[in-house]
C-alpha cells in the first residue's frame, strides 16, 4: 500500500510540473491523501481484496483489452439508463412541482 501511495504521489508532483496541472495530492498529509483515495476509490479502477489476512490491490481493467472496456461501457450505460437518470428526473420534476405557482401552466 505505501509502494502505491508514494508511487501516486511521485508521479502526482512530476505532471503537475511537466503538465501544470493541479495536485491530485495535496494539503500537509499527501500520504494521507493517497492511502484515502485508494481506499474509497470511487472510479472503481483499483480493485482490493484480502489474501492471506493482507490486502492487495490492482487495477480494476486490463490494458488493451478492448473487449471487457466494451461490456464495462455497456453496462455503465444500462445503470446510468435505468438507475441514475430515473432517480434524477423524479427529483426535477418534484422540484418544479414545488416551484411552480398555483394556476401556471406546466410545461
């Protein structure tokens, strides 16, 4: 874990430096940051497991691997159809049920 975390961390500062982009790592405790971000990784592109009472960590994909990005991809798109964008056009529409006076048209 601390391998991947100073890993992360080194390559962090060398593009923002090369690239000027802004640290991904940064405040008093980039380590912190790191190991955080590993652990929640909300990408889904690290996968963790317990082997042997240690946890290890790898890439959630395979490089070139076009096909699975594919069925990933697809899959996405079906959550996203069916679970988000349902979910966030309830919520619209309930607001602007809210907001909307009494006796205006609805469009």
């Amino acid at each position: 874990r601390k391998d991947i975390c100073r890993g992360a961390i080194e390559l962090d500062t060398k593009m923002s430096k090369e690239f000027r982009f802004r640290r991904a790592f940064k405040g008093k405790t980039p380590m912190n940051s790191a190991s955080s971000i590993l652990t929640k990784c909300p990408e889904h592109l690290i996968s963790s497991e317990d082997k042997n009472g240690r946890r290890m960590y790898e890439l959630a994909f395979k490089f070139n691997d076009y096909e699975d990005a594919i069925l990933k991809y697809e899959s996405w798109k079906v959550k996203l159809r069916e679970n988000h964008w349902p979910k966030k056009w309830k919520e619209w529409n309930a607001k602007r049920e809210r907001e909307t006076p009494e006796g205006a048209p609805f469009v």
